[in-house]
C-alpha cells in the first residue's frame, strides 16, 4: 500500500528484538498526520538482520523506505546505542536529496527518551541495589510457601493495614516491577516487623550460615553455596531509605508512561516532562526529580548522595547542553496552543543558565526575517480561554492559516507535533534486558515472523485524533 505514503511526512522508529534462537530482528514503524488531523502509527517490515552494526541497520532501512515509496522523512527516532549514530549519519548522507527534507536533514537523529531516562534510573537502581535485594529477599521468603503467605496475610491484618492487594516479587530486568514492589512493600512495615517477632523461621532465613547448596548468590542476593547468608531483612533505615527510592522512581515510571504513548502525540509532551525532571514543582501530576536530587544529595546518608550524584550525571549527559536536545521538540511546544513561546521561555529561563537561554532566544530571532517564523505565526494566533476544547479552536485556526498557499508548502508545522520521543511502546520502555520474541513466534520462519506482526498491526490498527 505504498499509496498510503503519498505526500505524507513520515516519522520513522525502530528498534531491535531477538528470538529464543539468539537472532536479531529490526521493527521499522512509520508515525504521521493526515490531512484531517488524525494520528496514523503503521509497522512497516519486521526482517532479520545480520548484526548490529551502524551501516547494516541504515541499509535495511534505506531498502525498505524504498520499498515503501516513501521520500519524505521527517525524524527517525531510535536509541542511544553508538551504532545508530553510524546509521543516521549515513541515512542524513543517502536521504538529503530526497523530497522536501527538513534543513538538510539536520534534525533528522531523535534520541529515545524513554531510553535515556531507563539509563537514568538504572544508574539510581546500581547504586540502591542493596536495598532492592534486601527488600527483594523479605518479598521471596513470604512468597516461598503458602503458609508463609498466610501468616504475613494475619500479620498484616493485626497491624490493621488497610491493603486489598499483598506484596509481589520483581523482575530485576524490569524496573518498573521493582517501583511496583517497592511502593507495596513499603506499606507493610509493621506486618513484616510483626512477622519477624512471630515466625521463628524468618530471622534463620537470613542468619543461617548453612545455606542449601542450591542457593546461588547474585545480583538478586541469594546465597551462593555454604557459608554464605541472604541479605536482609531491612532495618529501620533501610525502609525509610526505601520510601523516599519510591518516591523517586515514581516520578521516572510516569514519565516513561508519557514518552512511551502512542494513542496521543508525545513531542510536546517532551518539554514539560523534561521540566518535570529539572525543577521543583508539580506538573501534569508529576514528582519533580531536582527537589528530590537536591534532598538527596543535603542527606547525610552516603548512599543517597551517591545516587543523587550518579542520576544528575546521567541526566546532564543527555539533556543539560541545549544543543543535546533536537530543535524540533522545541517547535512542538511553540505549536502547542496551551504553551506557546512564552512557555517554554519561562521553564527554560529556570532550567538553564542565563547564557544558554539567550542562545536559544538568538537561535529564534536569527530565522529567515523575510518569512514569518513559526513562533510568530502562532503567537498571533489567539485560542480563546473559554473555548470548551482549545485543541479544537487551534485546529481550525491553522486550517485557517493553511488555505494560503505558501503555507501548504509547510505543513512541517504541524507535522513537528507528530514526533516520537521513544522507539518502544510503554510495555516494552521499562526493560533492561531487551526484547526477546516468544517461543511460539521464535519456531516460526522470519517471513512469516514479519507477516503475523504487520499484518496484525494494519489491520487492528486506526487513526487516532490529535489530542493536544
């Protein structure tokens, strides 16, 4: 249906799953908006690829854009991994005298931010990596019979803890698993002191130095061979430490949920989560992480300073430099009728330094002072504060704006609020141990493979209204 691209800009993801047979496989999904405002997301091939090298991800995906008939790229959005800078280098090279690219392709490479922020909070779960297996290990042995799950269960009700559901194991290589198992953990404090006061077994469950042979001593903190003890159970300090982790990762987990969404555009949503994470207040019911990080790092714990440290350095190395942060995103929340310039002037005169606001401020004025620029088309449009729905008193502005025909030329205006900020769906963003295919689609050829996943994606798949 090659049609279908047809005087469309399309916005490219793609990222990479293996199956149980140790081979790897690349998704390429197409993002874009029609001319009725509707939001389209399409898989375009699932193929196996020979390796993970940067000139072999940008042939397959130069290949199959051609297959596709599609000459208009927008962004291509995929992960942080040194390879794909390869990739987009030679894609910027091959695709620059394609239709209508946007300044030279300059704006071509999106970063995935739900991967950044996974990298952010895996350098916070390194650092509290002992709580987490100290909690992990209570979470096991309640878990380990049924009678154990009974007991905690009367504990919790003698403690009079007002909770329908109990505490669940994590998966390490799933952090989203571990802030669920740390924020229900941490309301049974007193059940599991009370368990600890009534079952003889619990304090021996940590303290016996004759573990089983079969008890293996890693990252999850089992004990390996005899000798060795299971870490735990957390003291005091532990669960005040533990509550404060939660409120952390609470903040990271919502976060992850807006980048990762795919049934409403997410890149203007990328600055005021951005803000979220920089600054010390509450937007869009988020946790600002830079009050907590400054609370961290005042704490006299070692630990948590660390951690506080650790996360900032993994967060400037991404997003501190203006310039690390791909211009277009900007645009989106100058299009945003809610934000307009004025916004994102006012959170970035609190985000950056001084110097690095006049900078952006210059890189605005500098345009092309012969054409109206984005920001000033659309400070002029004026989205009445009693409309119902200001999305839909925008979208009839600009509709209005594009019956000129200078402006049909430039429907990378709107379009620009069609950029990904993640390559992977919500369900997938958490991991830290990749995509791996299941056995059943694992015994299946490639061809049929990538038959199943697109033909399952096309045909369940609809447009979905632009909802600013």
């Amino acid at each position: 249906m090659p049609h279908t691209f047809q005087k469309q800009r399309v916005f490219l993801t793609t990222d990479t799953w293996t199956s149980i047979q140790n081979l790897s496989y690349m998704c390429l999904t197409a993002h874009w908006i029609d001319n009725d405002w509707n939001l389209h997301k399409r898989i375009l091939n699932f193929c196996i690829f020979p390796n993970h090298k940067g000139v072999t991800i940008s042939k397959h995906i130069e290949k199959c854009l051609q297959e596709w008939g599609i000459d208009r790229i927008f962004t291509i959005t995929l992960d942080n991994a040194s390879s794909n800078d390869t990739a987009i280098k030679y894609l910027k090279r091959k695709t620059k005298d394609w239709k209508i690219t946007i300044l030279d392709n300059e704006f071509l490479h999106m970063r995935c931010c739900a991967h950044i922020v996974n990298l952010i909070v895996c350098e916070g779960l390194k650092d509290q990596n002992e709580l987490v297996v100290k909690i992990r290990n209570v979470v096991r042995y309640v878990r380990s019979s049924p009678s154990r799950l009974q007991t905690f269960k009367n504990c919790a009700e003698r403690e009079k803890i007002p909770s329908k559901s109990l505490v669940c194991l994590d998966f390490p290589t799933s952090w989203n698993s571990t802030y669920t198992m740390l924020e229900a953990v941490v309301k049974f404090q007193n059940a599991f002191k009370r368990l600890q006061e009534e079952d003889s077994q619990f304090d021996s469950y940590f303290n016996d130095d004759d573990n089983d042979e079969n008890e293996v001593e890693d990252d999850n903190g089992r004990g390996k061979g005899r000798g060795r003890k299971n870490i735990g159970p957390p003291n005091v300090l532990d669960w005040g430490k533990a509550r404060i982790f939660v409120q952390f990762l609470k903040l990271f987990y919502k976060v992850t949920l807006r980048f990762s969404g795919f049934l409403y555009v997410t890149s203007n949503a990328f600055f005021h989560e951005l803000v979220s994470v920089t600054s010390n207040a509450f937007f869009h019911e988020l946790v600002l992480v830079q009050s907590k990080l400054l609370t961290l790092s005042r704490s006299e714990d070692n630990m948590l300073k660390n951690m506080a440290a650790s996360m900032r350095k993994k967060y400037d190395k991404y997003w501190e430099n203006i310039k690390n942060i791909n211009f277009l995103l900007y645009v989106a929340v100058v299009l945003d009728p809610h934000y307009k310039l004025r916004y994102i002037m006012f959170y970035f005169k609190q985000v950056y330094e001084n110097s690095k606001v006049e900078e952006l401020i210059a890189m605005d004025t500098s345009a092309n002072v012969a054409k109206p620029s984005i920001s000033q088309t659309f400070e002029e449009m004026v989205v009445d504060d009693e409309e119902e729905d200001a999305s839909k008193s925008f979208a009839f502005q600009y509709k209005k704006h594009l019956e000129d025909a200078e402006s049909l030329e430039n429907k990378s205006e709107v379009d620009s609020m069609a950029v990904p900020v993640s390559t992977v769906a919500s369900e997938s963003a958490f991991s830290t141990g990749g995509r791996v295919l299941d056995p059943f689609r694992s015994s299946l050829t490639p061809k049929m493979v990538e038959a199943l996943i697109c033909g399952q994606n096309w045909l369940w798949s609809s447009s979905i209204p632009i909802n600013l």
